[in-house]
C-alpha cells in the first residue's frame, strides 16, 4: 500500500527532495518478518521512486500481511509503478459541493 502527500512550500526540507517512510504494523508477523518486509519495500523503491516519484513529495509505503513478503519481487516492482503512476495521473477536481448540501448517496428521495 502507498500513502503520498505533497509537502507545503514553506516546510523546512530541500523541496527538490523525494522523502520515503516504511511501516509494518505487527499483523504482518514478529520482528523478522516486519523487517524482510520493510527490506523488500526498500529496494523496490530505490528501484521506482528514482523514475517515477516526484520532487517535494512523500511516499510513504506499508507493508501488509502475507503479500508484503511472499509476493514476487517483479510483481512487488510492478505494484509500485502502477501505485505512483495512478497517484500522480492528471484528475479533474470535484466541484466544491454548497454548504449544508447533502452527498449523493444520502440526497435520494
């Protein structure tokens, strides 16, 4: 799973910087297996964030249970490229919704 966020202009950080952050929580397993997966996160973003990730963001990459470690590497790569890709396509924003009014799904009648 990747989580990014842009960083403000005003933070305190070379803005031409790609920052990256792992995390695996204990449901992936004990400490060993938390840390294989975080290794194969790494190397998969020393392999993708070079080419694909943009200047002045933050990914931040969490390995899950099971997939994280067993998955096979290309498709580990793969996964990641797709996951940049998509999070940095071109998307047209919502138009801001009026104050008080209701969501879609809830203004049926």
């Amino acid at each position: 799973m990747l989580q990014a966020r842009r960083r403000a202009e005003t933070e305190p950080v070379e803005p031409a910087q790609i920052r990256v952050g792992f995390t695996c929580s204990k449901k992936v397993g004990n400490a060993v297996a938390r840390n294989r997966a975080k290794r194969r996160l790494r190397e998969a973003a020393r392999a993708v964030l070079p080419r694909l990730g943009h200047p002045g963001w933050d990914y931040v990459l969490i390995g899950r249970h099971e997939s994280t470690a067993a998955r096979p590497f290309e498709l580990l790569i793969a996964d990641l490229e797709k996951a940049v890709t998509r999070l940095h396509e071109d998307r047209v924003p919502k138009p801001p919704r009026e104050a008080g009014a209701k969501s879609p799904a809830k203004a049926q009648p």
